[in-house]
C-alpha cells in the first residue's frame, strides 16, 4: 500500500467515526431500529448459538444485537468492537449488567483479541465502512 492510499485510508477511517459518534444517541430510533431488528435476528437465528459460545460482533455500534444474543448465549463471552467511542459508551450504557458482555473501541483490521477465541463472529451492518476489507477479513 502507497502513502497516499493509507493516508486515504486514514480520512476515511476518521469520517466514519465522526458519523458514527454523531449517530450514538438515537442509533437505536427510528426506521433503522426496524432494519437492524430484522438483520439481527436472521443473523442469529443462522449462526443458532448455544448458551455456553463465544461471539464478536465487530462493528457492533450500541450493541443491541449482542443484547439480544445474551438471552441465549448466557454463560459464553459475548464481546463488541467499534471504531467510535461514543457508540462504545451508548453500548456499555444499554448493556445494564450483563456479566458475560464486554466492548471495546478497536477496528476491524485490528481486533484486541487472539485468532480462534470466538466460535463466531459477526459483522452485521459495518463491513461496507471498513477501508480495507481484506485486511479486515484476515
């Protein structure tokens, strides 16, 4: 990769988190409340988790799918990656206690944990903002 493709790289990465940190507070409001219900929940019923897995979603915004993930997956890990820390804070805000959920601020291509800790992972309505997908994909 060139300079001017990381710097490239870099501004979109910045304009995505300044989107996302603006959209925080009424992430979960809406007609996109009624989209992502409806992808969160093929999304789960595909990956069918059992109470004792491990799941990442990365891009997870105010971690609404991984709150409802743990109404099944009660004794695994449940852990949420995103770029802004303001969709982090609204996440651990909603999470009301949930033992077993965790968040982190951490991008895609970049992720704070080791290969093979989760049975599944997830990436429900983030990867078109990703900069360099394959990089992520890794």
């Amino acid at each position: 990769m060139n300079t001017s493709d990381k710097t490239s790289e870099t501004e979109k990465q910045k304009k995505t988190v300044a989107f996302f940190s603006g959209w925080a507070g009424t992430y979960e409001k809406g007609l996109s409340e009624r989209w992502f219900r409806s992808v969160h929940a093929e999304v789960i019923r595909v990956i069918d988790p059992k109470p004792t897995d491990s799941v990442l979603d990365v891009g997870c915004g105010t971690g609404r799918a991984l709150r409802r993930l743990a109404a099944i997956v009660d004794s695994g890990r449940l852990a949420g990656v995103d770029l802004s820390e303001k969709m982090i804070e609204e996440a651990v805000d909603k999470a009301g206690g949930i033992d077993n959920l965790e968040y982190h601020v951490a991008s895609a291509d970049d992720l704070p944990f080791d290969h093979g800790t989760f049975d599944y992972v997830t990436s429900m309505n983030s990867f078109h903002h990703y900069p360099d997908q394959r990089k992520a994909l890794g």
